[in-house]
C-alpha cells in the first residue's frame, strides 16, 4: 500500500508540472476535508495524489482500454474525451500498481463527472479537485465557503456550477453528473 511520496512520485513523471502542482494541492485540500468530514484520511489523500494520473495518456490508449474493459461504460466513447482519464486512469492504476481498494478506484474514477449515489470518499476527492487553492472558476470562492461545513451542499453547488458551465458553453452533459446532482438536492 502507497504512502503520499510514493504516490506523488509515481504520478509526476506522468505530469507536466503545473498538473503535478495541481495534484500536490488536491491531495493536501482532499487530506483537509477527509478530516473535516470524518472520511478515511489515506484514503482520500491516495486517491487525490493518483486522481489526474491518466490526464495525459494518448487518446488512442484510453479509448482502448474503454473499449476492452467491460468495466468501463462504453458510452463515455460518445462524450468528450476530458470525462476519460477518471475511469481509465483508476484502472490503468489498478492494474499497474495493484492499487486494489475498490473505495479508491471509485474516487479516481468519478472525480470528473460525479455519479449516483457517490461515498462521502467521491464526494472529498470531487470536491477537493474543485476547490484547490489554484481554481478560479466563476462561483469557487461560494463553494469553498460551502465546504467549510457541508459536504453534500458544497459538491451540489459545484456540479450545479458545472452543468450550467457546459450548458452556457453547449456542450454536451454526461448523465453521471445529473444523476450526482439529483442525488444530492
Ligand atoms: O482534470 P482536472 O482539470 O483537474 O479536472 P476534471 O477532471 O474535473 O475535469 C474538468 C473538466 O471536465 C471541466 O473543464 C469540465 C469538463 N467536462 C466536460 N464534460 C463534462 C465535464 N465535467 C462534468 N462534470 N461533466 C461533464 O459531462
Ligand atoms: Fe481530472
Ligand atoms: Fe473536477
Ligand atoms: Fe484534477
């Protein structure tokens, strides 16, 4: 089982630095509110260390693993190709570093797009990608405020905040972002 350095150093060759910054940050946001909200924390920080590793993995390859595994969703091959490197990346990770913890490859894998019925670990690691002290999106500073007390609160704004982004920017919305927004108001 990895510690925080090992996991961070598996994932920066596979970065470029200021997404190896980001992850650096996720993991410390994603260790603050595990503590917060009574959720795992080597857990949260493992998962949020290994979140983006998949982030730069040519399009090619990914889309051969959606099309092998007969655990990914064969439906992300008709939605944009940014909503990959979750589910790809957790099982890419799975199979090359054992990373076995099922509760883990869950939060690497919905950590772009939510899902129905996410653990309070999916919703630490969603939401610390999120609100990482290196965002600016339009509304951040609303969810932080949120995440200072509420967790499912905080993560229904930011998927709310998402959906109307892609929607003012029409583009598509995969269904696993409606159906963690619907869960959790
Ligand atoms: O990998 P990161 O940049 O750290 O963040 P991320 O994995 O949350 O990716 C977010 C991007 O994905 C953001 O620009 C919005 C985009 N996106 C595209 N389609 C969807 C989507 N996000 C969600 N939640 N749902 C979509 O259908
Ligand atoms: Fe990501
Ligand atoms: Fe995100
Ligand atoms: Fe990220």
């Amino acid at each position: 089982k990895m510690n925080r350095e090992e996991a961070l150093g598996y994932v920066r060759p596979a970065l470029k630095n200021s997404r190896y910054e980001h992850t650096v940050r996720v993991t410390d946001k994603a260790v603050e509110l595990a503590e917060r909200f009574q959720v795992d924390v080597k857990k949260a920080e493992l998962a949020a260390a290994f979140h983006d590793y998949a982030k730069y993995k040519p399009l090619e390859l990914m889309e051969r693993w959606i099309k092998s595994d007969r655990r990914l969703p064969k439906d992300l091959l008709d939605y944009h190709h940014e909503l990959w490197h979750g589910p790809v990346g957790a099982l890419m990770l799975e199979q090359e570093v054992g990373l076995m913890d099922a509760e883990v490859i869950s939060a690497i894998s919905c950590h772009t797009t939510g899902k129905k019925h996410m653990s309070n670990l999916d919703k630490v690691v969603f939401l610390a990608d999120y609100i990482e002290p290196g965002r600016d999106f339009p509304g951040v500073d609303q969810v932080r405020k949120k995440a200072e007390d509420d967790l499912d609160e905080a993560c229904a704004l930011a998927l709310k905040n998402t959906i109307i982004f892609l929607i003012g920017k029409e583009r598509t919305v995969y269904p696993d972002t409606f159906h963690a927004y619907n869960d959790l108001i």
